[in-house]
C-alpha cells in the first residue's frame, strides 16, 4: 500500500511538472511581434503589433500588393493613401488574459469594429470584431511570423 502512494505521488509530480513546463505565461507583451492575415478576404498581409503608452496597436507592413489604395475609407480625403503601413490595430489594453477595449479597421470595407483578442497558442492569435455586443461578430486566426520568414 505504502509503495502504491508513492508511486502515486511521484506520477502525479511528474505530471504536474511537465504540464507547468509546457505551458508558456501569457504576459501583456505576448501579442507584441509580426502576424499573418491570411485570409481570402485580406489577402496576405502582414501586421506588426506594438505598444505604445501601455496600450497595443497594429499596422501593415507588407502585402501582397503594396501599391493597394484606402479607397473604401469613409473620409474620402483618405482614399488615396497607402493601406501598407496603415494602423488597423488601435487602442487595446490587456486585461485577463485578453486584448480588449480596441478597435480594429477593415480596409475591405471601410469600416471599423470593436474588437478583442486573444492567444490560443504563442502563435496564433484570435480576433473577434464585433459590433455592439461580441456574440454578433466574425473571429479570424492571424499566425506569428518568424523572422526568418520575413
């Protein structure tokens, strides 16, 4: 009996040890780093996440056609910008494990949600725009980019 517990806690050691090895800690800077938007939508498009004043934003850093116009922007003024270096990301702040409170552009329609996003591993990223209420929105997987795949 004696020897069937502590097999029994050295199991459950083991376990508990490589399991806690094996999960990584997401800390607000997680996000912080270059994704894909693979998306039939968007195209290929890379988006370079960063902080600034303890809040998260993101831009366009490359795509597949990096001469494409903002022409469904709502200000007509900015219809003849680049999207490539656009921020699309704006204003998120971490909180539970999650970005939330920010909003995010959609250069195919012109429009901007709210927006929040998670990781579901250190390589992919979950966003969900919404408007209102985020039961009523669209999640889309962004994937990290290593460098040596720029």
């Amino acid at each position: 009996m004696k020897r069937i517990v502590k097999s029994l806690v050295i199991t459950v050691c083991i376990i508990t040890a490589v399991t806690l090895t094996a999960q990584k800690t997401v800390t607000s800077d997680s996000i912080i780093g270059k994704w894909l938007d693979h998306s039939e939508k968007h195209g290929d498009s890379i988006i370079k996440v960063f902080k600034k004043n303890n809040r998260f934003f993101g831009k366009i850093i490359k795509m597949k056609n990096d001469k494409q116009l903002d022409e469904k922007n709502p200000d007509k003024s900015k219809r003849n910008l680049p999207l490539l270096k656009k921020v699309i990301l704006k204003n998120f702040k971490y909180e539970d494990k999650k970005w939330k409170g920010g909003t995010i552009y959609d250069p195919k329609n012109g429009k901007t949600y709210s927006c929040q996003m998670w990781l579901e591993n250190n390589d992919t990223l979950k966003l969900r725009g919404y408007i209102g209420v985020s039961l009523l929105g669209r999640t889309e997987t962004w994937k990290r980019v290593k460098e040596k795949n720029l």
